[in-house]
C-alpha cells in the first residue's frame, strides 16, 4: 500500500508520517531526500514518479539516490521493492501523475503564519521559506493537489 501526505512547509506532513507509520508499520519515503536541493521540489516529483513509484507498480525494485543537503549534492543509494508499505510524504508528492500509484492520498491545510512559525521553530531559520513558497504555488497551480487527494485535513492548532 502507498499512501501520500502533501501540503505545503509546516502544515505537518513529517509528524502525521511519522504516526501513521507507527500504527502501521510502512516505511516513510521523505521528499526532503528527493529535492535536488532549494531549487528541486519539481525535480523531488518527477523522481518521486518516475524512479519510485513507476518501477513499483511496474513490479520491479525502485533504486534512487537522496539528496544530500551537506554537500549539495546525490548521496547513497536507496531502494523500495514492491509490495513494501510505503507513506511518502513531503511537498510536491501528490500530482496528478503520483495518485494514480497511490492508495490513499492526503492534504493537510494550515495557514501561512501557524506554518511559517512552525518551520521557524523546526529549522531555526526561515531565510528559504519565499523561494519554497514559490515552488509550492506552482505545484499547486499544476496539479492541484487539495482537489486529487482522497482526504484534506486541517493542521492549524499548534
């Protein structure tokens, strides 16, 4: 089974991955690992759908590299076979592309300012969020995420 968490910076797709894969026992595939840095989120989906989740459902053993954000650059190699339980989640998961290999599909919704104080308090710096933001919009603009997903849910306390 594969399940996808989208939604944009802070709305808390890392800690709703973080439970369901407790209760479940699926493994967690973190778009953070897939981003070719700053500027990646378009680069994260199109890996995310073409060297993960397309292989899987093709039957065949998903290889791809993460990201590594110290050396801005591809790191070690990582793989998934299929069958595996998997919950991917992070920014530009869900596109139109991505839901057709996924059992369930979800948006998490929070407002800019509880989410930007989220990702202030997570990361320590904000100087990124903007340029991010930008990337979010067309990401939403393109594929419309909130309106494919099986399940919107909203993340705004805390």
């Amino acid at each position: 089974m594969i399940t996808i968490i989208d939604g944009r910076s802070g709305s808390g797709k890392t800690e709703l991955a973080a439970r369901l894969a407790a209760e479940t026992g699926a493994r967690v595939i973190h778009m953070d690992d897939l981003y070719a840095g700053w500027h990646g989120l378009a680069t994260g989906s199109r890996l995310l759908e073409r060297g993960i989740l397309a292989p899987l459902t093709a039957g065949a053993v998903a290889r791809w590299r993460r990201w590594d954000w110290e050396i801005s650059d591809w790191g070690p190699e990582d793989r998934a076979a299929p069958g595996e339980h998997l919950i991917i989640e992070g920014c530009g998961s869900l596109t139109i592309e991505s839901r057709e290999h996924a059992q369930r599909t979800i948006w998490l919704e929070a407002p800019e300012s509880v989410r930007r104080a989220r990702a202030l308090e997570r990361d320590g710096d904000d100087s990124w969020w903007l340029l991010w933001r930008e990337q979010e919009d067309a990401h939403i603009a393109a594929h419309d995420p909130a309106a494919i997903a099986d399940e919107v849910q909203p993340t705004s306390l805390g």
